[in-house]
C-alpha cells in the first residue's frame, strides 16, 4: 500500500513537471558559439529563465533578451549618410513625403546632447564637422518641430 502511494505521488510530481514544461515560451531563433575558451549556446526570443544556485556557483539560464521591432506608418523617410565613417563633411540625402517648408538637421552625441542643428535641403545637403571628436553621431531629420527619422553617422578623423 506504502509502495502504491509513493509510486502516484512520483507520478503526479513528473506530471506537473512535464506540463510545466510544455508551457514554455518558444524561441524564434538561436545556435551554438565555440571558441577556444569554451562553448555556449544562445536563443532570441521571448524573456524566460530560472535561477540554478549550486554550492560554488550561481547561474541564470534561459532567455533574457528580447527583441522588438517597431514601424511607424506616419512621416516615412529614409536618410542616406555618407561617406560614413568620414572625417571632415558628409552628404545628407532625404528620401520621403514632406509638405512642409522647413526641415532642420539636429547632429546628436550618443548622450542625446545637440552638437549641430542646421537647415537642410531635402534633395542634397553637405553637413560639414567642426572640431568634433571622435564617435557615433544620430543624425536626426525634423520637420515641422517633430523628428521624422534619423540615422547614425561615424565621425573619425583622418591621421
């Protein structure tokens, strides 16, 4: 009788254990990296992971990082930068729908800080740098006050 209850207990346990998992979140993607310090493997999805505490070493497995993809169907524009990195002036072009007059330029630093903010040509635009250091750049297309679309530029200088 003990034998019966332990053996339906173990049953109901490995039950709940493999419904459990067959609620798992499922993964769009992932593979396997190796290198000469080891190997890993990876999953792009959505967020679920447990904890495992060992007696020396604590880890967190499963998938951590989601990923989003947004589209905005309002103020469509494509902004073409180049060259890119460049050292000294690079060339804006503006593809999309703008009915409004004015369209400015605003040259970001990655701290969201404005370096530069001048008027743009929507076809052609030469945006030249002055004395500005080394690193990514957003440049940010604004129409009307509101930012329509921007894109990053590297500014690297020539030695």
């Amino acid at each position: 009788m003990e034998y019966l209850r332990i053996l339906f207990t173990l049953l109901f346990v490995t039950l709940g254990v493999l419904a459990k998992a067959q609620t798992a979140n499922p993964a769009s993607g992932g593979g396997e990296a190796s290198g000469s310090g080891g190997s890993a493997s990876y999953t792009v999805g959505l967020v679920s992971y447990q904890f495992v505490i060992g007696p020396t070493v604590s880890v967190t497995e499963g998938v951590q990082q989601p990923y989003e993809v947004l589209e905005s169907s309002k103020n469509k524009c494509t902004v073409i930068l180049y060259p890119n990195p460049t050292p000294d002036v690079f060339k804006l072009d503006i593809i999309g729908d703008f009915n409004e007059k004015k369209v400015e330029l605003r040259l970001q630093n990655l701290n969201g800080q404005i370096v530069q903010i001048r008027d743009v040509i929507l076809n052609e635009t030469f945006v030249p740098i002055v004395k500005l250091p080394e690193s990514a750049y957003i440049v940010a297309v604004y129409s009307s006050g509101k930012k329509v679309c921007d894109s990053k530029i590297i500014i690297k200088n020539v030695k």
